[in-house]
C-alpha cells in the first residue's frame, strides 16, 4: 500500500518529571491525547524517560515498531511563555543538569563531526493556527541543550538512531500547567489543561495537514 493510500503514522511524545521540574505538563499529554486521531492518521504516544541513555534507546525502539512518518516532540521550558516552537537542535549538550540516571553530559557533542539540525515541521502554519486559537505563541532557536535538544537532534540527524528516522520532525516547548505551579511560583507562565490540549492538536494537525498535501505533490 502506497503512502497517500494509508493513515500517516504520527509519533507525539512528552517527557517525566526532571530535577527543578517536579510535574510535567507533557506527560499528562500524551494521556489527555490517547484515543484522538484526526481523519488520516494514526496516533502513537509516549512518555519518554529523562535519561541521556534510556531516551534515545525508546526511541530507536519505537522507530523499529511503529516506524513513524512524523514526530512531533514536546517539552517543559519553565520560560516558556506560551507555545514556543523550536527551529534548530544544536549538536551540543550545554546545560549542567544531571538526567534522572545522576548523569550529566555538559559540554559534550552528540555526534563527532556533525551538524546542527533544522526543524521539519510546518512551522509558519502551526504558529497562524495557534494565534488563530488565541494560544500564546513563540520561537525559539536554542531547544535548551538537555534531553529537549537531544531528542530534537536525535528526530532530525540521519547520524544518530539506528532505526529511528521521521521524514517530518520537530520539538513544541510548552510552559507549566497552571495547577502545577507551587508557591511562589504565581510569576511563570503557565496554560490550562485545555489550553495545551487545544495546541497539541492544531499542532498534529497541521502537521499532518502539510504531510498529506506534500505526499499529493508526488
């Protein structure tokens, strides 16, 4: 069966709490989006682990199983103010922050030799769908230099994951949800549940939106 003829395989993923980051937004997620697939698609989810090691290792596994065509990956940036869509995954790790292993990869390349990589995503149109929706929008060229950019880089570079290789990829950061804010936490940005709800999907369906009409092209 052709790829026009079939449903486009979407991989969405979130991540667990990290240290400074108690609850995350992106794992509720990947719970609130299970069962939702837009006509034409169908939908993976998955939580994946704060681990320099273990994540890209899901990720390679998740590729040899479902084998998606489009990975849209999301995250918590305490700093985000609302939506922030990344454009660019350095090949570096920058941040001194041990993973939930105890290990910190600060400083470090990803790959010898390589180069930083350029979202795939339709991002002009999931940036006009989102402020569409009145949904805080923002951009970004730095996706933190922790697991974020390391997933990010990972869905991009053909050097990397052995089996894990998307035609279409990119990283959303997300700010906290407001019952998640602690105390003295009032001055973050934060969304409602059905906020970030809401921009997850105009996000997957933009995506999928662009995938399909770029497969009609053929």
């Amino acid at each position: 069966m052709g790829r026009e003829a079939r449903a486009t395989k979407i991989l969405v993923t979130g991540f667990t709490a990290f240290p400074g980051a108690p609850q995350n937004p992106t794992e509720w997620l990947m719970g609130a989006l299970a069962g939702w697939r837009p006509s034409g698609s169908d939908i993976a989810t998955a939580v994946l682990p704060v681990d320099y090691a273990a994540a890209p290792r899901t990720l390679e596994a998740i590729g040899a199983d479902f084998a998606p065509d489009i990975a849209i990956h999301f995250g918590l940036a305490l700093a985000a103010k609302g939506v922030c869509l990344e454009r660019l995954a350095r090949n570096r790790c920058t941040v001194d922050i041990p993973d939930n292993a105890g290990i910190s990869r600060t400083g470090e390349l990803i790959v010898a030799d390589g180069d930083d990589c350029t979202s795939t995503l339709p991002l002009e149109i999931m940036a006009e769908h989102l402020a569409g929706a009145s949904l805080p929008v923002e951009w970004s060229d730095d996706a933190g230099g922790y697991l974020c950019n390391l997933v990010m880089f990972h869905a991009l570079s053909d050097r990397v994951a052995r089996d894990y290789h998307p035609e279409m990829a990119g990283f959303i950061h997300v700010p906290l949800l407001e019952r998640m804010r602690g105390d003295g936490q009032d001055d973050l940005h934060a969304m409602t549940e059905a906020q970030l709800l809401l921009g997850a999907q105009i996000i997957i369906g933009a995506a999928l939106a662009a995938y399909r009409a770029d497969l009609s092209k053929e």
